[in-house]
C-alpha cells in the first residue's frame, strides 16, 4: 500500500523545489491538465470525482497509446496503480 504525503512549497520565499523531486511547475502542468479535461463534463458530482481522477490519471499516463486493452489490462492488472483506494 502506498503512503502519500504532502509538500507544501513557500512560493514567497522562493522556493520551487522540494528535494529534487518536487517542482511547483510539475503541480501546475498536473492541474491545467486535469483542469482542461474535465471541463467538457460540465460538471462533476463530488460522489464520482474519485473515478474522473482515476480515469484522467489513467489517460494521462498512456497519453496518445491509449487503447481500450491497454487501458482495461491497466484497470484490472497487478499494479493497481490507477485505482483509487477508498473506505466505506
């Protein structure tokens, strides 16, 4: 299982990079991505965004190779990796 934390960058102190693996512009890309993909939904229940992140996610990963088996393998696969993991 994976164990997420959070980086918070202070901006009005300059800071850009958080350990060498963290850049601001890399958060920035991620939400004008996911913002310019979800608008043709014209809106999003709270109650389904977990499965929009994990579609969007997912698409983002294959980019332009994005095929109905690669994604299905992808969704049922070993990794999990584009799931959301959520309890009840």
């Amino acid at each position: 299982m994976r164990v997420w934390s959070i980086a918070r960058f202070n901006v009005a102190a300059g800071q850009r990079v958080i350990g060498g693996i963290y850049h601001i512009q890399n958060v920035n890309a991620y939400d004008s991505r996911l913002k310019q993909w979800i608008v043709r939904f014209h809106c999003v229940a709270t109650r389904y965004l977990e499965n929009y992140l994990g579609w969007h996610r997912l698409l983002d990963h294959f980019g332009q190779h994005a095929t109905p088996v690669a994604c299905f393998i992808a969704a049922v696969g070993k990794e999990r990796r584009f799931q959301q993991l959520s309890t009840t």
